[in-house]
C-alpha cells in the first residue's frame, strides 16, 4: 500500500528512479550546450523524446533546477560588478583580494555556490550546472513558473507500443498562431477600376400642343 506517496515507480526502486530522473533532466540540458562532435549534435536542441510517465515525472524535477538557479542569478550580477577587471594574480588583483570590497564579493556569491551546490547534487553533472546557469536560466529569469512543455505523439513506441511524448523547454519551438486576414471589400491597386456612369439627367418636358384652327 503507499499510503501518502506520490509519483510513479516507474517499475524501479527509490535509487533507481533518482538515477532515472537525473539522467533525463541531464540529457535534456545538455542538448542546449555546444558539442564538438557533430555526430553527437541533437537533432532538435532543447528537446527530447521519452515515455509519456516518465516526461511527466522529470518536469517537476527539472523545474526545480530551473528555479533554482533563476533565484540566484540577481546575486551573481551584483558580484559581477564587484569584481575588478585586471586578470588574475597581478598587483591590482592582489589589492583587491586584500580590500574590503573582496569581503563583500565573497558575501554576495554565497549564496550563488550554495545554489550551484545544490543543483549538482540533483544533476551530478558540472557541465549541466553550467549550461543551466549560463543559458537556460537567463532565458527563463522573467517566467513565474512552466519553463518546459510535454507533447504527446500520435505514434506509440515499437515494441512495447508505450505512448511517446515530446520533453521540451519553453520559448525554443514555441507555435505561434497566425490570425486570417480581415476581408477587404475595397478593390486592389493592380485591379481596373470599372467606369463611373455620368449622372443622370433631367429630362424635359415635352412641347406644348398649338390648337389648330377647324
């Protein structure tokens, strides 16, 4: 019995199913980030392909990076501007580290390790933690909430004939909507105008008759 226990099994223990959960969120990430082998491109970044139990099971999971992350960029742009712009392990980067203004730098990106921490103890993927913070979550810092999308597929998959759906971020293959244009009674440019006909005329009268002599 599973008494107060939400989600699906998936037919797989509890370690199992966080090693599931985590290899799917991975996968998804990584499709946004460069790859050197062009055999390993995916053919549509952003999206994967998965069981229809299984995309609904990840979305929270992934959201939940996604959030995460989008919470701490606000910390990493204020430390960004505390930073000083001459490289590393010269005198003015010395002078700096040795400033109080190094302090405040280590105060603002507490909070950005911790997050960062966090989410590689989700993902277990440093190169997903980095995609996730440097493009997916500036995409998405302005969304409240609903960063992916699931897409059922009419087909079922060969074999066990389990239904497919499409896993996928927000804002990369979004459908837009083309609105009919309104009817125009007015004739077009490159159409004759027919003719006017002139106005018509009053007509006149007839004469008058002239009584004749009898």
């Amino acid at each position: 019995m599973r008494h107060r226990k939400t989600g699906r099994k998936l037919g797989r223990n509890p370690k199992h199913q966080r090693a599931l959960l985590r290899s799917l969120a991975t996968a998804l990430i990584l499709t946004e980030g460069e790859v050197l082998d062009e055999r390993n491109k995916p053919a549509h970044p952003g999206r994967i392909i998965t069981t229809l139990q299984k995309a609904k099971e990840v979305r929270p999971f992934l959201e939940r990076c996604i959030t995460i992350a989008c919470r701490a960029l606000p910390y990493l742009e204020a430390a960004e501007k505390l930073e000083p712009n001459e490289p590393r392990h010269t005198e003015a980067w010395r002078a700096w580290r040795s400033s109080p203004q190094w302090a405040e730098w280590c105060r603002t990106m507490a909070p950005v390790v911790a997050a960062r921490r966090r989410i590689l103890q989700l993902l277990g993927n440093k190169q997903a933690v980095r995609i996730l913070f440097d493009t997916i979550a500036p995409r998405m810092v302005d969304r409240p909430g609903g960063y992916t999308r699931i897409l059922r597929l009419a087909k079922p998959r060969r074999g066990d004939s389990g239904p497919r759906a499409i896993l996928e971020f927000v804002g990369t293959h979004d459908r837009k909507r083309k609105k009919a244009p309104k009817p125009s009674f007015e004739p077009l440019a490159s159409e004759p105008k027919a003719p006017k006909a002139p106005p018509p005329t009053p007509e006149s009268p007839p004469p008058a008759e002239t009584p004749t002599a009898s």
